[in-house]
C-alpha cells in the first residue's frame, strides 16, 4: 500500500487531461496542416510564386499542437506524487482543463484547414483578398484556441490552486 492520502484514482483523471490536451489539439493541427497543405499545392500549380505567402494557414494550424502542449505541461506538472493529497476536485478540474483546451484546438484546426483550403485557392486567382485571408485566419485560430483554450484551461488550474488554499491542502 502507498502512503497516498488522495484518491487512488484521481491522478488517473489529472493525466487524461493532459494527455486529451495534448491529443485533440495536435488531431486539431494535424488536419488543419494536412487541408490548408492541399490548398497550397493545389494553387501552387496555378500560381506558384504565391506558395511562400500561401503557407501562413499551414503555420497557424501547427500552432495549435503547442497550445496542447503548453496546457499539458501545466496539468502534468501539477500531479505531484510527493505532495501526497490529489483529491478528486483536482482530477476532474484538470480532465476538464485538457478536454477544454484540447476539444478548443480540434474544432480550430478544423476550421482552420477549411477556411485555408478556400483561402489559398481564392487568393491564387484574386491576390487582393490576402489580407482578408489572414485576419479570417487569426479569428478562426485565435479565437477558439487562444481565448478559450488558454484562459479556460489556466482558470481551471487556478480553481484546483484556490481550493488547495481554501481547504488547507498541501
């Protein structure tokens, strides 16, 4: 038997957060990448001097895999097996945490890859709408991933920190 005051399964949940962050939000990358990639390859065979500009959607999706990354760290950082008292409220804040964060970054890249995809083709055959290109990008990527993900997944650290405060826990 361990000496664990906490409960048993709490660290179980603390690390499916993590890892739901780190997961969906690079899924969320992955198809991001992949969609605004064929856009980009295909507009490259029209216009190729454009692909170098073309690429920002391709950046922006691979973004969201380091938001997940981030929020994971965090998480994992926060299960700390010395300290002896994970409770439950600590599990469950932090699967939250990561599944906030990590759904945030799947929904993203989605949009991300969908509204590059469109983008990229549009601007190979109109250059004038880069500029609209990118400020629909930052808002489809900035948005969902930056405001929800971060502020959501840190809040929800702090909840676990407060009641650790409040209830006297180490």
């Amino acid at each position: 038997m361990s000496s664990f005051s906490g409960d048993e399964t709490a660290p179980f949940f603390g690390f499916l957060g993590a890892a739901a962050a780190l997961v969906f939000s690079c899924m969320g990358a992955a198809y991001g990448t992949a969609k605004s990639g064929v856009g980009v390859a295909s507009m490259g065979v029209m216009r190729p001097e454009l692909v170098m500009k073309s690429i920002v959607p391709v950046v922006m999706a691979g973004v969201l895999g380091i938001y997940g990354l981030i929020i994971a760290v965090i998480i994992s950082t926060g299960i700390n097996p010395k300290a002896k008292s994970y409770y439950l409220f600590d599990g469950y804040a932090h699967l939250s945490s990561g599944l906030a964060c990590g759904l945030a970054g799947l929904s993203a890249g989605m949009a991300i890859g969908i509204v590059g995809d469109a983008g990229v083709r549009a601007n190979a055959q109109q250059p004038k709408l880069f500029v609209g290109l990118v400020s629909v990008e930052l808002q489809v990527s900035v948005n969902p991933c930056g405001m929800v993900c971060l502020c959501n997944a840190l809040e929800l650290k702090t909840a676990v920190q407060l009641e650790m405060i409040i209830f006297g826990r180490e």
